[in-house]
C-alpha cells in the first residue's frame, strides 16, 4: 500500500495542536516544581504538590491522546512498520505517561513521553515532504547559516556587544554579504491589526527575522513577552512565510530545548528559534 502522504499533511496542524497543548501543561508544570523547590506558591489556593498532581495528569491525557492521534494517522497513511515502531517504543518507554525529570545540566524539565511524540511528529514532518521552492530552500539555508554564526562572527570581530542595535549592525553586514542587495535591514511587516517592523527580511523568499537580546533573568522574560506579541501581531502576513526568533544572551539564561518550547507553546507555525550564548564576545 502506497503512503497517503496528503492524509499526513492534513493531519499534521492537528497533531501539533495537540503536542502544544502538552507542552503548555510541562511549561505549567516546570513553574509549579519551581514553586515548591524555593516554597513560593500562592498561600491561598489549592496547595503546590495538588496543583502538580493535577497538571501532571492533565499532560499525560494529552500526550495519550497525541499518541492515539499519530497511530490513527500511521494506518491511515499506510504506514504500519512506523506504526508498530512506535508503539513499541511507547511501551518500552512510558511506564507512567505523567513521568518528568529534571535536567539539572539543560536547566529544562523533560518529559520523556512527550519528546518520543515530538521526535515522531518530526519524523512525520520529513516523511510529508516540504513544497519549498529551491531558491526558497537554498535561502533558508544561507539565512541559518548566518544566524548560527553571529557569536562566531562577533567573536572574531572582537567586536562588544552591549545591546540589540550591536547585534543588529553585524546582522546586516553579514545578511548584505550573504544575499548581495536582497536583504533588507528593519522591514515593514503587515499584520491583521497592524503593521510591524521585523529586524531584518528577505522579502523575495517571505523570510522575516527577530532580533532579542538578554544580559538578565529579567531582559529574557522581556524577549519572550515581546516575541509572543511579534508572532501574534505577525499572523495574518501575505507577503512573509518563513520566520526566525533568534535570542542572543551574554549569558547561558535559556537552552535551546527550552527557548523552542517556548515557541511551541505560542503557536509559532512556520518559526524557528535560535537560543545563542556570545560567551567571550560580550560585555
């Protein structure tokens, strides 16, 4: 039986409602553990250890139903070998689906249900295909190449980094390089409400990028509030398909599990995040 790759395609924006959702309760859950490891929770409501029984227990419901919703999908699609696959590694895996551990070296609390079903939404995602263009794709190559390397760059430059509008300028030269006159640096965007000024864009290939820089605890809650404020004022864009929230830090305040976590949990279709440390190049 030949793979339905349409009934994939179709189902995937399911799927990954159903896996945001999850990960909405783990993000719940991780505030809650905090709570009861410094006894900071809130006096008046229901208890710490009640509020984490609870949402543990709302996350197992719907990594159970992602489970189930893949399998339908599986057998649907024709694919019955990845279907028994994991199940096996479902069994194998989860003895309890509301299991967590905390990864003392990643700063994240891990569920390892739900990174088997996001391994296998990946996985699903691959075997779907993608209907990107090869100037699109070559162009989404070149912009992560550029991305990845900025504390590189700035390393190299000896250049210090004290705020958004540094990273910003070596954002440019590296964009102009990289795409010769097609970059363009501080964008309009228009959204459903309103318009927005991205940090930098490719408008030929609809790619947007998000600029966030982080020296403290406090800056980073700033980014991530004002990343949820750009991808929900983004929504709705005609002209942009393709974007990227790229957090540079002076210092390791988030890991990249986490920051796309965070990503998912704000509904960031067509997002990619990138979580970057400056190490020695910043001040």
């Amino acid at each position: 039986m030949p793979t339905d790759l349409a009934i994939i395609r179709n189902a995937l924006p399911t799927l990954e409602a159903e896996l945001r959702q999850a990960y909405e309760a783990l993000s719940e859950l991780e505030e809650l553990e905090d709570q009861e490891r410094h006894g900071t929770s809130d006096q008046d409501g229901p208890s710490t250890k009640e509020s984490i029984r609870w949402t543990k227990s709302r996350m197992a419901s719907r990594a159970e139903r992602l489970f189930r919703l893949i399998l339908n999908v599986l057998e649907a699609s024709g694919l019955p070998g990845t279907r028994e696959k994991l199940q096996g590694e479902w069994a194998a895996l989860v003895t309890d689906i509301s299991e967590i551990e905390w990864m003392e070296e990643l700063g994240v609390l891990n569920s390892p249900a739900l990174t088997l079903l996001q391994d296998s939404l990946y996985g699903l995602k691959a075997i779907a295909g993608t209907s990107l263009s090869a100037p699109e794709e070559d162009a989404l190559r070149r912009v992560e190449t550029v991305l990845k390397s900025l504390p590189y760059i700035m390393a190299k430059r000896g250049k210090k980094i004290n705020s958004e509008a540094d990273v910003q300028e070596v954002l440019d030269e590296s964009m102009n390089l990289m795409f010769e006159g097609k970059y363009e640096s501080r964008p309009e965007v228009g959204g459903l409400v309103k318009g927005f000024t991205a940090d930098g864009g490719v408008r030929e290939q609809g790619i947007i990028i998000e600029l966030k820089f982080a020296r403290s605890a406090e800056d980073l809650k700033r980014c991530i509030e004002e990343l949820a404020a750009d991808i929900a004022g983004y929504r709705g864009s005609r002209d942009w398909k393709y974007f990227y929230a790229v957090l540079i830090m002076t210092e390791p305040l988030i890991t990249e599990v986490k920051f796309e976590a965070e990503l998912i949990r704000m509904d960031a279709k067509n997002w990619k995040g990138f979580a970057l440390h400056l190490g020695r190049s910043g001040t």
